[in-house]
C-alpha cells in the first residue's frame, strides 16, 4: 500500500552565512534546477514552492569573541524558524532547502515548538559527515555551521541557544546522528559529557546500515515526529563532490538509498531540511541530482521488489 504523504512546502534559504566556503547559498536553486519540485509531483505530493527566504547578506568577516557572522546567523535562523513553523501549524510538510547547515537551528526550533504545542515527541536524524557540536572554544575557525546540535541542546551564546524564547529547543536524548566520520578532538568530550547517540562509519561498518538504521528509528510512535536534517556531505565525496567540507569515507550510493527507504517505511518523516549543496563545487550538478533521487527514496521511491 502506497502511502499518502502531507502537502509539502519548499522553502529556500540561500545563505552560506554560518560555513568556511561561500557557494552554499545556491543551493536552493541546485536542488529546484535538478528538479525536486516535479520529482516530488510525480511521486503524487502536493507541493507549493514558497521561493526563497531574504535574510542578510554574507559580510564575510573573521570571528568575533569566536563566532563568525553571529547577527547574520541569528537573522537567517529566525526567518527559518518561523517559515518552519508557520507551515507545520498550516498543515503543510516543510522541506528547508539549504544553505548551510547552521540553518538546522532554526528549522528544528520551529520543529520542537510544533511539537511542544501538539504534545507530539520529537526525534531528530542528523545525516551528516560531522558532529556539528562544537562551540567557540573548540572551534578555531568559529564557522557556525559546525555547532547547530550544540545550540540546539543549549550550549553556546544566548543568542542561538534561546532562538525560540525561553530555552533550549531540544535535550541530546531526541538525536540520533548517522554517518559521522569528523569530530574535532573538543568536540569528541562535548559529545560523550552530553551522551548524544552516535552512530559513526565505524559503527556502521561494523554492524551495517540496516541495525544501524533500525537502532535510529526504534521507540517511534504516531505520536513522534520525525525531522531528518540532511547535510549533503553525509555521502561519500566519491558520489556527491559539491559540498564545501569533503569528508572521504561516508556512506555509498546504496546504503544512502536505505536510509532513506527505512525512513519512509517508518512512516513518521514529517519535516526536511537539505543544506551544504554547493554547486560552485560541484560537478554539472550531480550531487544536487543525486539529493533530488535520494529524497525521493524518502517518499517512497523504492529500487526493490517488494510490496
């Protein structure tokens, strides 16, 4: 049986405000070029693109008291929390079109709120090359894209740690993060004190992406809400180049399709947000097509056989 999925909302956010390499904020128009939009029609969703969000400008300046562009960060973050959010309390799936992944903060934050509201749990799959838990003493360069899950659980300036009002949007318990593979020593200690549940490439070596997935997507309810955040450089290089932070190592094209898959099967996926495509890098646009085929796999595009 197919399932229904909920209209569906692109939203843009082109800003490469939080990373080390400009080129990100094209990402959004990468991902509609390679054609998610009428990929997801085809699929028999419902889909409104929203265009893109207008946030500030890149100033591209070196950290101050060790975060670089926090005002621009704050801005972009916000902007993103309430178009999240707005579309959720409207029904509507959002789908954030990255931009770097410092925009995570503001997705998920506008995600935990909706939860808050409707008393649903929430369960966060970070897809990525890295932990992203870093903060300003760990991190020399003071890009934020580096440091959304540490902000999200509370660590960090006032500023991110409390974008959506009283606190923190989120505690380490509702991560699950797959594919890690580049962990800044710091960061290692930051991650083990605030026990986030990691599921690295050795892990995924070792056991294989189905135990891994099933171990990621366990104690799920109709109740919970799954928000997948998928950073690009997740996949190995050799498949997906156009990302400003290569890590080699990462999952290949068939385990990337099954994560997906048993994401979709799980049937809870109910918000997106895909950053770190960078087409300036990228080679005629591959690795924005092979995004497009990969969340197609989350609504339901299957290479198997079976019913």
């Amino acid at each position: 049986m197919s399932r229904v999925y909920p209209p569906v909302s692109l939203i843009g956010a082109p800003t490469d405000v939080g990373a080390g390499d400009r080129g990100a904020r094209l990402g959004p128009e990468a991902l509609r070029i390679a054609g998610l939009g009428e990929a997801l029609v085809a699929r028999g969703v419902d889909v409104l693109d929203r265009g893109n969000l207008d946030g500030p400008r890149n100033p591209w300046q070196p950290p101050h008291d060790g975060y670089r562009h926090i005002n621009e960060v704050v801005a972009w973050n916000r902007l993103v929390m309430d178009a999240v959010y707005a579309e959720l309390k409207g029904g509507r799936m959002p789908i954030l079109l990255g931009g770097d992944h410092c925009l995570g903060l503001g997705s998920i934050t506008g995600v935990a709120r909706h939860c808050r509201e409707n008393g649903r749990k929430l369960r966060v799959l970070w897809l990525d090359a890295h932990a992203d838990f870093n903060t300003s003493q760990v991190t020399p360069s003071g890009n934020i894209h580096g440091m959304p899950v540490a902000c999200l659980c509370g660590i960090g300036p006032r500023e991110l740690t409390h974008l959506g009002g009283d606190g923190p949007a989120i505690t380490p318990d509702v991560v699950r993060q797959i594919g890690i593979r580049s962990v800044d020593q710091g960061e290692k200690r930051l991650v083990k004190e605030h026990g986030l549940e990691v599921y690295d490439m050795r892990y995924i070596d070792e056991v294989g992406m189905k135990r891994t997935m099933e171990a990621a997507l366990a104690d799920m309810d109709e109740d919970t809400h799954l928000h997948v955040s998928f950073d690009v450089d997740f996949l190995d290089p050799s498949i997906a180049p156009g990302v400003g932070t290569t890590v080699p190592g990462g999952p290949n094209y068939r385990e990337a399709q099954l994560v997906m898959e048993m994401i979709a099967d799980s049937g809870r996926l109910a918000s997106l947000d895909i950053v770190e495509l960078n087409p300036v890098i990228d080679t005629r646009n591959v690795t924005g097509e092979l995004s497009v085929d990969l969340v197609e796999s989350l609504f339901g595009k299957s290479t198997l056989m079976r019913d």
